[in-house]
C-alpha cells in the first residue's frame, strides 16, 4: 500500500517528532518510559510565509532550510523522524470487514473496494488500516480505520526532509498525532482516565483549532476549526513595531510584552476564540447525541503563549478552563532548555504525539 503502510506500526529506531505547520517547523526527540519520559532535543524555526498553504508544502527548499536550522539548533545527532498529514487530502473512515480476515486479506479486500471509500484513483494515494475492534452487535464483524491520503502531499513532505538530511520512518495524521500526545496530559492527571464526565482538549494553532474529546483516556471525537491565533500575532508584529514572529515570540517569554500590554488585543481574541469553544461543544453533544457532560477544557497550542489568554477565556466560559502542557514534569537536556522547551510545551502536542511514536 506504499509508504503509508508505516502508519500504525511502530518504531523501529529511535526518531524525533517533526511537526511541519503553517508558520513553523518544530522538532522533538523524546526517550524514557510510561511516567519517566525525558526531553532529549528540541528546536523551532520559523517558515517563510506561503512556504506551507492549505496544508501542504508550496516550497519544499525553504522548509528543507528551516529544518537544517533546526537540527542546527537542537544539536541532535538523529536523523530519523516521524511526521504528519493533514487537510483535505486526508481521508479516514471507519469501516466493517468479516473479523475472519487476516492482513493480507483485509489489504487485498480493501484494494477491491477502494472507489467507494476513497474519491481518488487508487494510484494517486497511499492507504493504511487498523483493526480498531470487535463490533459489539455483530462478533463477525471487526470495525477498521482506513486511512489515505494523496501521494503527492506526503511525497513532497518527504522530499523536503530528505534535502535537510533526514528521512522519514513514519507518516501518521495530524489528528491521531494529537490524540496520542493526549495520553501525556492523562498520565499527568490519571483521574482524567477514570471520571464519567469527559474533557475536551483544544489546540489552538496558527490558522486552525483542533479539538479532541477525551472520555475514560479514549479519543471518542474529533473535528477542526477554521480560527487560529495568526491575526492576532500579526496584529501585535504591527502594533508592537516587531521585526517578526520570532521577535513577538522572545518578547511575550521575557514579558517584555506582558498581559497588561496586550490585554485589549486578548479581550477580542478571547470574545471570537469562546464563541467558537462553545459552538463546538453544542455540536459534538448535539450531533453525537452524547449523555455524558464536557466538566473540563484544556487549551493547548500556539495561541497559549499569549498571557492573559487563559485568564480571558475563564471569564467567557462557564467550564473549568486551564493550559495543558504535554512534556510538564519531564527532565529535559541544557540545549532542549536553552530552546525554550519549558515555555513553549504547550504548542508541542502534535510534535510530542508523533515523538511517542518512537516509544511505543
């Protein structure tokens, strides 16, 4: 099935997390156990804009430099990575095949009847599968995860790595990235995998918001938003008379910019960022037609290093709101600290999700 056969196996070797997004490349090595993770290297580098659009590489040499300046930066010697697609080229669905069916089987089968899943010609994408479970009405049908997605979106991004020096050992899905590194913020908190009410983790990025339902330490729903924190950055560049958002960045984690400075800038942001929070949980409870309540949100992504976010939010939210932080707790190197891994863990989920993938 090609280079996505990878998807669910895991690792080999060991390999960093690389989390290519809209604004930023983002590299994340990880090593240690269950509870005993470490930080071994950390980088982020800043891409020029148009580099990468609507989710996916428009101009792969300047993402293969950001990468060379990031491994510069990090100082790691690894040069395996794992990464991940996203967008509408992306295609999932859970499907029902005979549970009698071995791999082989289940593989030729669903070459067979690709069409209908998929609406793209069988040769231009890469598919996966995965056995998810029994159906609990039916014990001769398994429920399988199909995954594809257009060759050419994961070709390019492979292609840029390869020009840095690094290749590619897994390609997973932006979505499943983000649900595994969910698994950290439960082993933080445990009693997240035991109460009857679930959480709903939102990782606000640059262009688009992400949320992932937690029920009992299980992804049960995932959907994405058109809303990022991007205008608001570009807003402060401009205010502030910044070079970039490089600068903005240094200057929020000295608090040279602090959440008195930018506070008007955060009420507004805060305003459209809540109503989109709350449009999101009245359709997943209304859609899934969901018993359970929705007690707990954590906000995860870029959009948490702007301070006063959270206290904002907290305000317009009638739930528990507050900031997860997938690496808190590790043991990390001087060089990962001297990158600002401490205040930056935040907006690591997806790289964090796909560095798991070396340990697991």
């Amino acid at each position: 099935m090609g280079f996505f056969e990878q998807f669910f196996r895991p690792g080999t070797r060991p390999f960093m997390g690389v989390d290519i997004s809209a604004t930023r490349i983002k590299l994340l090595e990880l090593d240690g156990r269950p509870g005993a993770y470490r930080v071994l290297s950390y980088a982020s580098e800043a891409l020029p804009p148009e580099a990468v659009a609507n989710d996916q590489i428009t101009d792969p040499d300047a993402v293969a430099a950001a990468m060379r300046r990031a491994l510069e930066r990090a100082g790691t010697r690894t040069r395996d990575a794992a990464i991940a697609v996203s967008g509408p080229s992306v295609i999932s669905k859970v499907i029902d095949m005979p549970a009698d069916l071995d791999d082989a089987e289940m593989e030729q089968q669903i070459g067979f009847d690709a069409e209908q899943y998929i609406p793209h010609a069988i040769d231009e994408v890469n598919l996966d599968f995965h056995v998810l479970e029994r159906d609990p009405n039916n014990p001769s049908v398994n429920r399988v995860l199909l995954v594809a997605c257009r060759r050419e979106n994961i070709e390019t991004r492979i292609g840029a790595l390869d020009m840095a020096g690094v290749t590619v050992r897994v390609v997973d899905v932006e979505e499943y990235a983000l649900q595994n590194a969910c698994s950290l913020l439960i082993e933080q908190n445990p009693a997240l995998a035991t109460q009857t009410s679930s959480v709903a983790v939102f990782d606000v990025g640059a262009h688009q918001t992400r949320l992932s339902v937690q029920h009992r330490g299980r992804s049960v729903y995932s959907r994405e938003l058109a809303f990022g924190g991007h205008a608001l950055a570009t807003r402060l560049v401009d205010r502030h008379e910044l070079k970039d958002m490089d600068q903005l960045r240094a200057r929020l984690r000295t608090n040279e910019l602090d959440a008195a400075t930018i506070a008007d800038d955060i009420r507004e942001f805060a305003d459209r960022l809540a109503g989109q929070i709350e449009r999101a949980l009245q359709f997943y409870i209304s859609a899934a037609s969901r018993d359970e309540a929705i007690d707990q949100i954590l906000l995860v992504g870029g959009a948490t290093l702007f301070p006063g976010l959270e206290a904002a939010l907290g305000q317009r939210i009638d739930r528990p709101i507050s900031v997860g932080n997938p690496l808190a707790g590790m043991l990390a190197s001087s060089a990962a600290r001297r990158n600002h891994v401490d205040q930056e863990g935040p907006a690591l989920m997806v790289a964090s999700g796909l560095a798991l993938r070396s340990l697991r």
